[in-house]
C-alpha cells in the first residue's frame, strides 16, 4: 500500500510498504530502494539513494552518464519511523545531509489521498458477483438507471403485486442510499444507485478505498439505513395498527440481515474481511474463529439454521484467506476500530433477529415466514 507521496525534482518519491515488513522507494517507476519482508513491520529504517544532476540539461538520471560528465551527485535519504495499529508514519527527507522535509502522516491523510498506482484485488467468481459485474457493465449511461428501476417494478409486480414491488423498491433504495452516504463521507463521488432485478441494488462509484475503515463504514451503513428503515415502520405499525407496515418491517429485517453474512460480495463479507484481516497474531486469527463458531452456537440454539449454515460457510472462507492479508493495499483497522466495527456488526445483526421475533410472535402465519425461512 502507499503511505508516502513526495514531488522531488519533476517526479513522485512514493513509499510502498505493507505489514509483512516490506518496504519500496520508488522515484517515477524506477525503483530506488527497498526492505527485504522481516517480522521488524515496524519501527525505524531508512532508505539511502543517489541522484545524478546534469549541469546542462538540468535532469537527474538514476546512473552517470559517461557522455556528460559534468554532474553532481545528490546523496538523498528518507528516514521513516513506522506503527500500524494506530497507523502513524514520521518521515524525514535529507539531500545532502540537509532536511528538506520532516512531517507525519495518519489514517486521514491516507484515506484522502489517491494512489498513484491502483492495486486492484482479484475478485472471486459468484453468482452474486456476476450480477454485480454486469451491472458495472453498464453503469455509463444514465438511461440505464431508468431502465433497470423499472424492470425491477415490473418484475417483482408481475410474480407478486405492485404494492409488494414499491415496497421492496423502498428498502433496496433507502439500502444502498446509507452506502452513498458513507461514500460521501469520506469525499468519494458516487454515481448514483442501480437496481437489477432478482439481484437487489449497487451504489455505485468510481474512486477507489484506501482503508479498512472506509470499507467498514461503507459496506455497514447499507444495512445500518436498512434497520433504521425497519424500526421507522415498527413505530408506525404500533400508531396505525397496519399489517402492511408490519410486514414492510419484518421483510425489510430478513433483506438486510442476509446482507450482513460473511459471504462476499455482500457487505457482511466486506466488514468481518475488513475486521479479520486487519488482526496481525494467531491470537487475532483465534479470536476471530472462536467469534464465528460462537455465532453458528447461538445461530442454531435460536433455531436459526439457514443462518447458521450461511454464517459457518463465510467465516471459514475468510478464515482460509487471512493469509493474504499482507498482499492488500488497503490500511488495517486498529485495535479500536476492530472493536468498534464487530460492535455495531453485532448489534445490527442483533437488532434485525429481535425485529423478526418480535412479529413472529404475533401468530399472523406471513409475519412468521422471515423466522421460518432462517430456520429452515
């Protein structure tokens, strides 16, 4: 991941660094100096390289150049001082002997700055993935916006009813509007939200994450707008006595805590990912399986089958992947956002359950198909 961007005679001095200890100095796309991986992630070190000025020309190429030996060499060194978790790099920039620049760095400036080479993740292949895909496909033209909401109107209208679709259209939209809010948060411009049907909603933008953290809040704040959705209509169940609103509430409660199953591409694989991979120990790894078998535990012991089976699947498929943590570019949480982010995780999570018990409860046989779908 980049930690450090410096202007330096017409080019970028970019550091590139990652928890297993590795570090890159790039000058443009010359490599000027590197780390070998060690299990020292932190702490000091420094980068030490020469620059050869030519008097006439004016440039700096990386070796002398036999032709014009009318140069000067520049003796140049960064020395970095560096702690992941709460992530903080000092940096000093020497030419010659002399300081040229000494600051620090935090999780903000990197959430703000734009990688000058964007690392891309290879993506697994799902059936849900590929839906996204194809949506992504078309997501240029703003017409297709108008015509993806309709065939979804249309489609949930004609195997249910118009009524079922608008309102399935409202949770899917108030969804994915959380999304966009977390996305304008962190300054990130979005295009917008797009529906497909059978496959639900997409907020879509172009600009890429730089954090664990903004993973988090973005992926969380979907299901987080969900809930707020559900317990609004619960409220207006209990003032207007309307099944339609106990129904919109319980439906939109089953939508939402699907969302949050560790399975990628669904948001709750993005936020325990995100968590997971973000704890550098065995102890972190221990804690994060001992955290999932407790939730399949409690998942079966509330007759809640289906999401036992779906949780299970999804911690272990991120337990096997925690290995390539070290190989993301994205920064890790510390030790508070980690507890901060399985916090509201758990009790969204919790408060979806306790929505669709409340009105299973009341005997109304649709109310009770939510619970009896997780328990099936």
């Amino acid at each position: 991941m980049e930690l450090l961007q410096l202007e330096h005679y017409g080019k970028t001095l970019r550091l590139e660094a990652s928890m297993a200890g590795w570090q890159q100095l790039y000058w443009g796309d010359q490599i000027v100096s590197q780390i070998t991986a060690s299990e020292f992630a932190q702490g000091k070190k420094s980068h030490e390289f020469e620059l050869f000025q030519q008097a006439a020309l004016n440039e700096l190429p990386l070796t002398p150049n036999a032709d014009q030996p009318e140069s000067v060499t520049i003796k140049c060194k960064l020395d970095v001082e560096l702690e992941w978790q709460p992530f903080l790099l000092n940096y000093c920039f020497y030419e010659n002997e002399e300081l040229i620049k000494e600051a620090s760095r935090n999780e903000k400036d990197i959430e703000q700055q734009t990688p000058i080479k964007v690392v891309s993740e290879p993506k697994k292949i799902s059936l849900l993935g590929l839906g996204s895909l194809a949506l992504k496909l078309f997501k240029s033209a703003k017409i297709i916006k108008v015509v993806l909401a309709g065939a979804s109107v249309a489609a949930y209208s004609w195997f249910f009813s118009f009524q079922f679709a608008a309102a399935l259209i409202a949770c899917l939209v108030f969804h994915e509007y959380g999304h966009i809010r977390a996305m304008k948060y962190f300054g990130m411009k979005t295009k917008g939200i797009y529906l497909i049907p059978f496959v639900g909603g997409l907020a879509v933008s172009d600009e890429k994450i730089n954090t664990r953290w903004q993973d988090v809040v973005i992926s969380i704040m979907g299901p987080t707008f969900g809930l707020i959705m559900s317990l609004v209509c619960l409220i207006i169940y209990w003032l207007t006595g309307s099944e339609f609103f106990a129904g919109l509430a319980t439906f939109n409660a089953l939508l939402n805590l699907f969302n949050l199953l560790p399975i990628l591409p669904l948001d709750g694989g993005h936020i325990l990912k995100s968590i997971s991979f973000s704890m550098n120990s065995k102890i972190g790894l221990l804690a994060c399986v001992l955290g999932a078998a407790a939730g399949v535990f409690i998942s079966y012991a509330l007759g809640l089958a289906l999401l036992g089976f779906l949780l299970l699947i999804g911690s272990v498929e991120i337990v096997f992947e925690w290995r390539a943590r070290f190989n993301s570019h994205l920064l890790p949480l510390d030790r508070y956002g980690q507890l901060f982010s399985t916090t509201w995780y758990l009790l969204t999570v919790g408060a979806l359950i306790g929505i669709i018990f409340y009105f299973a409860k009341s005997g109304d046989q649709l109310l009770s198909l939510p619970l009896i779908i997780l328990g099936s």
